[in-house]
C-alpha cells in the first residue's frame, strides 16, 4: 500500500498544484461557508486545510486530521489560525465525538487506506445527518506524478466502497486529466 513520503511535503504545496486544484474553490462549490464545521481527513500539511480556515471564519471549526505526525507537525509549521484543531488519529479511528462536521473530505488518502470501507465508515460517523463527503484522488492511469497505478482506486470502485459505507447520493466527476471526485452524503436518521 502507498503512503505518501512526508520528506516530499514540499511537493504538496507547490504553486502549479495550486492552480491546478484551486481548493479554495473546491470547497465552496462543495458546499462550505461560514460558520461551517469542516474535517480534513488526511490533511497533510494544510492543502484544503488553510483554505477551509478562511472560509468558515472564525464562527466556524477545521478538524486538520492526519494519521503522519509529521503532516501535522509540517501544518502546525506553517501556522494555523485559532480556528483549526490539529487531530492525530489512527485510520479507521478517528477522535472526534459523533456527528461533529457538516463537511468532510478525504483527498489523495482513499488508495491508502488498508480497510475502505471502515475508513469510509469513521468518516460518516463524523458528519452530522445530510453532512456531505468529498473524495478526491488519482484516477487509474499510469503518470509520472502520484501513486502507482496498480495502487489507484477507479471511480467506480471508490463509489462502490462510498454506497457500502452507508452514505448515499453518490456522485462522481472528473476534476481534470489526473483526478476525479466524488460527493456523497449520510442519511437523515
């Protein structure tokens, strides 16, 4: 299973993966505003993190969630505003109480995770009833950028793991020629 070498933070952060993502954008298409309740599952140093802070304001909450101390320690680096808490947590065990986030999203982290569907699962724990989740990863191609292939996840299957968790609406998207997204949401009870 790939995990991404933190000693290539630097890489995360490049401006050129800014353009190309936008995740400022991202998130308020996604849904995110102020006052908003946000879980950056798998938050490396800050990508989506910072951002989120931003947008959410200071009546608002960013979980910066990560199973690499030195992905946390990399975000708190960079500075995080009084808004963000920094959450170091174990894969399919994340510690944050039930129902805690109106927004979660996992980038670049389904194709590592040992157990889709448990971490799918922790993550639908963490959104309140008709929360949303955002997937975004690498689509099953060879490139010379990100995982090997053999260790992507299609979109087909991604949603297939998302529907076998419990959420529903599930929706996929190609974002451009390397990534897709998909959204999907937890039922009301």
């Amino acid at each position: 299973m790939h995990k991404f070498d933190p000693s290539h933070i630097d890489r995360l952060l490049r401006q050129e993966r800014q353009d190309a993502i936008r995740p400022e954008q991202v998130l308020r298409e996604a849904g995110l505003g102020e006052g908003g309740v946000f879980a950056d599952v798998g938050c490396g140093p800050g990508f989506f993190t910072l951002p989120a802070a931003a947008i959410v304001g200071p009546s608002g909450r960013v979980w910066a969630i990560d199973t690499q101390p030195e992905m946390l320690d990399a975000l708190k680096n960079r500075g995080i505003p009084a808004n963000v808490t920094l959450v170091r947590s174990g894969e399919a065990k994340i510690p944050i109480e039930d129902r805690a986030a109106d927004l979660a999203l996992a980038a670049y982290v389904l194709h590592e995770a040992a157990d889709t569907v448990a971490f799918l699962m922790e993550i639908l724990r963490l959104l309140r009833p008709g929360g949303k989740l955002v997937i975004i990863d690498w689509k099953k191609q060879q490139e010379e950028h990100g995982p090997p292939e053999a260790e992507r996840i299609t979109e087909e299957e991604a949603a297939a793991f998302i529907a076998s968790a419990g959420f529903k609406d599930v929706a996929t998207s190609s974002m451009n020629a390397s990534h897709y997204m998909i959204t999907a949401v937890r039922p009301q009870d």
